[in-house]
C-alpha cells in the first residue's frame, strides 16, 4: 500500500484529451475575436490621436452635456423601474388573479421589440401625429425631441429588467414568510421591509445594474425620440454617433471609451452579485423542469 | 460472473472513502453492502461499476482485471438510486436504448421483441409508451431495472433500490426482485442502508464502517454471532448494560452470564428486547416497570432497573403487566464485548 | 384557488398595471393603431414595396445565419464553459456578458473599425478576398455580437443542472460518447436551446446600433428593415414608418408565440397524467 494515490476519474461525456483541447482551442478564438477584439480597439482607437485629443473630447462641452443627459436618464429611469419591478413582483408572485399569465407575457413584450419600433411607437403617442401631442402642445408641454421622450424610451426598453430578476426569485421562495409575519401582526410593509427585501436583495441589485446598464447605452429608441440636437438632446450613444459621421472617429472612441468602460464595470458587478446568489434562479420558460429526475448526490 | 475486490482503496479529496477493502462475490450470489451512510458502500458499488476508479487495488471480473474498465465496456447493469430514467423517452424508449447504442447491431423487431418481454418480466406490460413523469416510483424502479437487464449484464448493481419509496411498496418488490434473481441467477451487488432490506433479500450480508468491512456472513451467521458492539446494534434494536468481566463471567445489574474466553475487565453486555423476560423472582436483575406499550404482535415492556438503567424487552399478549410492577428481568441470551 | 391573505394586492398590481399600460401597451396600441388607420390597400403597398421587401431579406437572412452559426458557437461556449476548467475560463465566463452589456453603437463602431478594409481583419480578409465591412456579412457579424450571449445563458444553467446519473446510466448501457450527447444531453437541452435561439433571433431582427455603422446601409442591398424605418420618420412619411414597424411589431409577436409552442410541445414529456 506504498503507491501513492492516483486520482483518476473515469471519462465523461466529451473528455477525450483531443476533443477537449480542440474544443477550448477553437472557443477561445471564437471569443478573442468576436467579444475580446472590439473591447481592445476602443482603447487603440480612442488613444489613436494621442492623449491631449482623448483629453479635449472628453472634456468637450457637447461631451460632458451627453454625459449629464445619460446620468438624468438613468437616474429617473433606474429607479422608477426598480419600483415597477418590485410592484410587478409582490402582485405576480404572492397572490393568484385571473390573466396572470398574459400579465408575464405583456411584461417581457419589450425585449422581444425592436429598439427602432419602441421609438416609433413613442412617436404616435406624443408626437404631433399622436394621440396626445396636439393636446401636449397646446398646453406648450414638450415631450419629443426632448428629455422626456428620452426618459420614456428607456424605460419601455428596460421596463422588465428588476421584474424579471425578482418573480423567479420570489416564485422560488414561495409565500410562507410573508404569511408568518402576517400572521404575527407585521403590517405590509413592514412585512415587506423586514421579510421579503433581505431575501431578494442581491437579485435586485442585480436587475438594477443591467437595467442601469441598459438605460445609459440605449441607441435605437432613443434616436427616434431625441431629435438629436447636438448640447441638448444628445445622450452618450448618440454623440458617439455624431462625432462618428463627423469624421472625428477618435472622438467617437474617446466617448465610446467611458460606455465601455461603464460596461465593464457592470460585468464585473455582475459577477461580483453571482457570488451572491444573484441571478442563479431562471424562470421556467428557459429551464425545463426534470420531474422524474431531480439531481440529488449519493451517500 | 465472480467477482474479486483487492485491497482496493479509494480517497475523495482528503476524505478516505473505502481503506483496503478486499471482497469476492461468487457467481450466481445475491450480496447486500449494508452500512450507514458515509460507510463507503454506494462507493465500493460505483468502483465495481466502472463510475469510479480505485486509487489502489484491483477489482476483478471472472479471470479478468477489469480496474481500468471504463464503464460503458465493463457489461454491468447499474440500477441508480434516483433510477436516472431519460425523461424525455418513453418506458419502451428507455429499456431499449442499452440495445440501440450497442455495437451489436439488432433488427428492430427483434429489439421491439426483448423490450415487450423485459415488460412482462418487470410487470408493466401496457406502460410501454408513458413517459417516466406519468408513472408510480415503483414502476419507474422496474424500469430501471428492465432497462439495466436488457443490455444480458455480467453483473447487476444496485444503488439503494428500494431507497426512495413506501414501506409497502418496498416490501412487495423486495420479494419481487429475489424471485427475479432465482429466474435469472445473475451475480447481483445492492447497496442498502436497511438492515432488515439486507437481511431478507441477500444470501450474503457485507457490514461496512468507515470505509472498511467489519464483518460478512449470511443473514443467520451475522445475526446470531456478530462479532462487534457495532454490527450488534447495527442489526436491530439492542438493551445496553456496563459489565464486568471475571473469571470467565460476565456480571451486569445483578446479572451473571457465562463468557468463556473473555479476558477480565470493564465490558458491555447486549441484549436484544426478545432476549430478555420479566419475573417475579430471582435470579435477575431487580427492576421496576415503568411503561408498558400495547402493540399488535405483542406487549413491549419498559423498565429501569435499581442501578438506573433502563430496559426494554417483548412479552407475549396475555402477560398481566402494568406499570409499578416490581420484579425481575432475566436473560435468555446475551453478547457481551470489551470495551476498547 | 389559494385565498390570497397577503396584503397590497391592489397598490401593487394597481401599479404594475398602470405602468404597463402607459409605458408598454399605450405606445404599441398607438402604433398599431397609427397602421391601421393607412387601410389595407395603402398598407399592403408600403410593406410590399420592392424596397422594404429588399429590406426584409437581408435582415432575416443575416438574423437566420447569425443564429444558426450562435447556435452552434454558443452551445460549444456553455459545453466548454461548464464541463471543462482551464485557466482563465472565469474570465472567458464573464466576457460573455460583454455583448449584453456594451452599447450597441459602441459595439458598431468597434467591429466597424477591427473589419474596414484597412482594419485588423478587415485587411487580413481583404487580402483573401473576403470584404466584410458593408456588406451582409458585416450585418451578419454584428448580429452574431448582440445576440450571443442568449444562447449561451439559456443553455449553461440547463447544462450544469444537467443529473449526472442520465450520463452515467448511459454509459453504463454502453452508449458511445456521441449517442450520450445526441440522444441524451441533445434532448434534454432542446428546449433552452429552442429559447436561447428564437430570443437570438429575435434580437438580431431588431438590431440597430450595431448594425448601422458596418452595414453600408445601401438601399436594396444592405439596407436592414429597422434602418429603414428610421429613413421613412426622417422624410417625415411617418404612415410608412408606422406600416413597415408594425410589420417587425407583428413579427417580435408572432416569434414569441412560436417559442412558447414549440417549448411546450419539446417539455410534454414532463406533463404528469
């Protein structure tokens, strides 16, 4: 019994060395490629003129306006979402009501709508072909070709973002809590505060940093409903846009540069709340459920 | 097919799951690996499986060493705890896919035959096209079973068969699988962590602990005599008393029982409630009646002997016992160990 | 029906109703409506016209190729990702998000600058004959950029909650290791990949940042259907603007039907009875 001990495990499915390796092998160039390449040009690009250009276009007045205009957006945007996800999420998930089932489904609607469509749509509604922009404009209120529509547009387009992190988390955790300290006197807030919010917290800091995310990079919509008007109505993506057609590309990769940097930074939070807990549950559309055959570890 | 476990030993991370385990299974035999979890058995099983490899050791089939054997060619029919039926084919569907995959080619008809005899086999003629969901746990256990059968293995593991089902559920296939293993006399290894499943299904019980054998023999022999504190309480329920060993006597509460052999010193007397019976007189050991319980197949009496101790043992129906009754309680038989 | 004994139902589905109502049903209805209003002639002309019809070919083709090539580089992605430990693949599972989180139009201008002729592949591919920038193929690759990480993130969970015992009874049964993954593995991760793959499509239809900067946007040739929409509000023929986006409205609708049917019918076998 002298030999050491060889940790050999038998071969699962795909572990053949050449497989293996080849597999690996053809992935990471896939991904160096396609994900990795477009991440390093932004900084060669945006450097490409040299450090005093990258230094002049972030500081720009046309530039530090688009930044302040995606922080406003994000700022009324994020939060007012978070509360619609947490509203959409105690409604959905700790009561029954008829039409439950369609509510989840108009819910997602956004992300299955294209961005360019979303702005459209915006247009028919507070436009003055719409159904309230001649009523709007009467009354001198401004909502297109302004911040409003702005705001409007990333919230359509990141409207599920909270919602659809917390119901498969709630759904998960069932209604017992709740009605324990129900029971034991808790009003619904308190209920809410001191049972339910501990428990879903990280999965709603979650959803809020993709919704973040989302709100500060949105392009398609918000081009329809901006109007783009260089100081004004320009967010960070669409000044990127018009610094491009400018022919001032080192200028579009300077401020491409702070969104991809912004990105960062939430993948980085993002796996950060994944060690959390946060994200791991799905809803079942995507997960099928084995019923006959739930994992569980031998003795 | 025998089978022959040399020496073999097997480490998870740094946790010793089986040390030095050496074990020969004859053909045609039925053995149960019984121990409670953490024992290694369903360890011992996955190795002679081919679903682990042993880190030292040899395992062999017949005249053949069969420890680098990955398991898709080691001819093993596995029965998995969860029985790890596909769900997304019908029963049919399931007990073919060891024919479909083979590298013996085989018409379908002649597939279709075997499957529709494996379902008469395992009684589920008429389930064949249900999917796993839509089926009993019972049923998918003979499922699993039919399908591990179809594929003529060398061997038949087991994995906890009767684990994750009801009392009686579990009583009817017991009987069920030993009628199956006379019919078809192949070498069978089951893992349990039920003594009495063990006891009357095996022809050979091995008891495990920590990942070592403490003891093997057929259920007669490791009942009547085990030879360790552990496999006797491990077997069934069993009355503790501190003893003392003298001159080949051993003395507890008031008791004496010859002990041939046994050196002098401090011991354990084991008694099991059918081993021992209450009297009004001596000899025995003075005790007290505390509770009496009423149940189907007789009377179990409760009672605390003058050292302290308590006890537990059987009385037949018509015994008028009750509680606050005094008198004594006498051996009829005992086993008695050293302490370590 | 449970009797719901919580409190706040109807602050909070009165809430959620009147969001969802103003934020996502109102704009939709308008437009819907807003089409409608054009009568079946006039809309059938706008959504018919040679120029839109151009418009729907190349963007279902390059939506159509984007995915089947995802579908296959996305599912090696959650095999390797899941199965196979190699150093640095934390990084490599992070980077995947990469493309959900960066702006489409940064995205646009990247893969514009890397694929140009005088960009660092677009002169490799250049030199092989092969011209990305402008053409289908650049649609294409940026479609393929946006809509990636949906396969991998429906597959990988399904994949590592995957019972090991499936694969080990298989190979017990003496399955190859190839008959494992196509009769069992395959199967079982066909309706995440259904999932991942109409939600793959889906996106890249309606794709528009990062599409715009490397398309060429060539009416007829590399025009794609959302850019065409935004030409039409910019004449001002905001009828046609509404017309040819119901048209991708009623497609998004039409794609989430079908993903929930074809999910039901893949995920019968789970149905109890």
């Amino acid at each position: 019994m002298s030999t050491p001990a060889t940790r050999r495990k038998p071969p699962r499915v795909g572990d053949q060395p050449l497989f293996r390796r080849l597999l690996i092998g053809i992935v990471l160039v896939l991904v160096a490629f396609l994900i990795l390449a477009p991440l390093i040009i932004i900084g060669v690009e945006a450097f490409a003129k040299g450090w005093q250009v990258y230094r002049d276009t972030i500081t720009h007045p046309d530039t530090r306006h688009a930044i302040m205009l995606t922080v406003l957006a994000a700022l009324v945007a994020v939060p007012v979402n978070t509360a619609f996800g947490i509203a959409a999420a105690w409604a959905i998930t700790k009561f029954d009501f008829r039409g439950k089932r369609f509510l989840l489904v108009v819910i997602e609607i956004p992300f299955s709508v294209s961005p360019i469509v979303a702005g459209v749509a915006y247009l028919f509604v507070y436009g003055l072909q719409g159904v309230f922009g001649p009523m709007l404009d009467e009354y001198g209120i401004k909502i297109l070709f302004a911040i409003p529509g702005i705001i409007l547009a990333s919230m359509f387009v990141t409207a599920p973002f909270v919602a659809r992190e917390l119901i498969p988390l709630m759904q998960a955790q069932g209604r017992d809590l709740e009605e324990a300290a129900t029971s034991l006197g808790a009003s619904g807030w308190r209920t809410f505060f001191s049972v339910t919010l501990p428990n879903i917290k990280w999965a709603l800091l979650y959803g809020v940093v993709l919704c973040n995310a989302r709100v500060m990079g949105e392009f398609g919509a918000v081009s329809v409903v901006s109007g783009n008007i260089r100081g004004q109505t320009n967010t960070l993506p669409l000044h990127i846009e018009l610094l491009y057609h400018d022919y001032q590309a080192a200028g579009a990769f300077a401020s491409a540069s702070i969104l991809a940097l912004i990105a960062v930074f939430t993948i980085i939070a993002k796996v950060a709340l994944e060690r959390q807990g946060a994200g791991r549950v799905h809803s079942p559309a995507t997960r099928p459920s084995l019923v006959a055959n739930t994992a569980e570890k031998t003795s | 097919m025998k089978i022959r476990l040399d020496h073999v030993v097997k480490t998870f991370e740094t946790f010793r799951a089986v040390k030095d385990v050496s074990l020969e299974i004859e053909s045609g035999e039925l053995v149960a690996l019984l121990g409670p979890s953490g024992s290694g058995k369903t360890t011992i099983l996955r190795m002679v499986a081919g679903l682990e490899y042993a880190d030292q050791g040899h395992i062999h089939f017949g005249d053949q060493d069969a420890t680098d054997i990955p398991v898709r060619d080691r001819g093993v029919g596995f029965v998995f705890q969860h029985y790890a039926l596909f769900p997304h084919m019908t029963v049919a569907e399931n007990i073919a896919f060891g024919m479909k995959v083979s590298k013996v080619k085989r018409e379908k008809a002649a597939i279709d035959a075997r499957v529709a005899d494996l379902l008469r086999l395992v009684r589920l003629e008429g389930l064949g096209d249900r999917f796993p969901a839509q089926i009993s746990g019972g049923q998918r256990q003979r499922v699993a079973l039919a399908r591990a059968l179809a594929v003529d293995p060398k061997v038949l593991l087991l994995d906890e068969p009767f684990g994750a089902l009801d009392a009686n559920v579990r009583r009817d296939l017991r009987r069920w699988l030993r009628e199956i293993h006379s019919e078809l006399g192949i070498t069978t290894l089951f893992v349990t962590h039920d003594q009495e499943e063990a006891l009357d299904l095996a022809d050979r019980v091995v008891i495990l602990k920590d990942g070592q054998i403490v003891q093997q023999g057929t259920p007669e022999e490791v009942c009547r005599d085990p030879k360790s504190s552990f496999v006797m309480k491990f077997l069934g329920d069993a009355n503790v008393l501190a003893a003392e060993v003298r001159d080949g006597k051993a003395y507890a509460s008031g008791a004496a029982i010859e002990v041939s052999g046994m050196a002098d010193g401090k011991a354990e007397l084991y008694a099991r409630p059918a081993d021992l019976d209450w009297s009004l007189q001596g000899p025995g050991i003075p005790a007290s009646i505390t509770r009496v319980l009423d149940r189907a197949d007789g009377r179990r009496v409760l009672a605390t002997a003058e050292t302290g101790e308590h006890l537990e043992f059987d009385v037949e129906p018509e015994r008028l016992v009750k509680a606050g009754d005094g008198g004594f309680v006498t051996l009829r038989r005992a086993k008695v160990f050293a302490l370590a | 029906m449970r009797r719901n004994v919580l409190p706040g139902l109807p602050l909070s589905l009165g809430v959620t109703l009147f969001y969802v109502g103003l934020i996502v049903v109102l704009p939709l209805a308008a437009l819907v409506f807003k089409a409608a209003s054009l009568g079946p002639e006039d809309y059938w002309r706008i959504v018919s016209s040679s120029r839109a019809l151009a418009s729907y070919r190349v963007t279902v083709l390059s939506a159509l190729g984007a995915t089947v090539f995802n579908l296959f580089f996305g599912l090696a992605l959650a095999w390797v990702l899941t199965r196979y430990r190699f150093p640095g693949w934390r990084i490599v599972d992070a980077m995947v998000d990469l493309p959900f989180a960066l702006p489409t139009a940064v995205a646009g201008i990247a893969l514009t600058a890397l694929f140009t002729t005088n960009g660092w592949f677009g002169s490799i591919l250049g030199e092989l004959g092969i011209k990305v920038a402008y053409t289908p193929l650049g649609i294409m690759i940026a479609m393929c950029f946006t809509s990636l990480p949906f396969i991998v993130r429906t597959v990988q969970p399904v994949l590592e909650d995957l019972d090991p015992a499936l694969e080990e009874a298989a190979q017990s049964l003496g399955g190859s290791d190839w008959a494992i993954f196509r009769k069992v593995i395959l199967p079982l991760l066909t309706p995440a990949l259904l999932a991942g793959v109409s939600l793959s499509f889906a996106r890249a239809l309606g794709e528009f940042g990062a599409i715009i900067f490397i398309a060429g946007n060539q009416p007829m040739s590399t025009e794609i259907t959302a850019l065409l929409i935004f030409i039409r509000l910019e004449e001002y023929d905001y009828q046609a603007a509404a017309a040819i986006a119901s048209v991708l409205l009623l497609t998004a609708f039409f794609m989430l039907a079908l993903t929930n049917w074809m999910q039901s019918r893949a995920l019968r076998y789970t149905v109890r009875g």
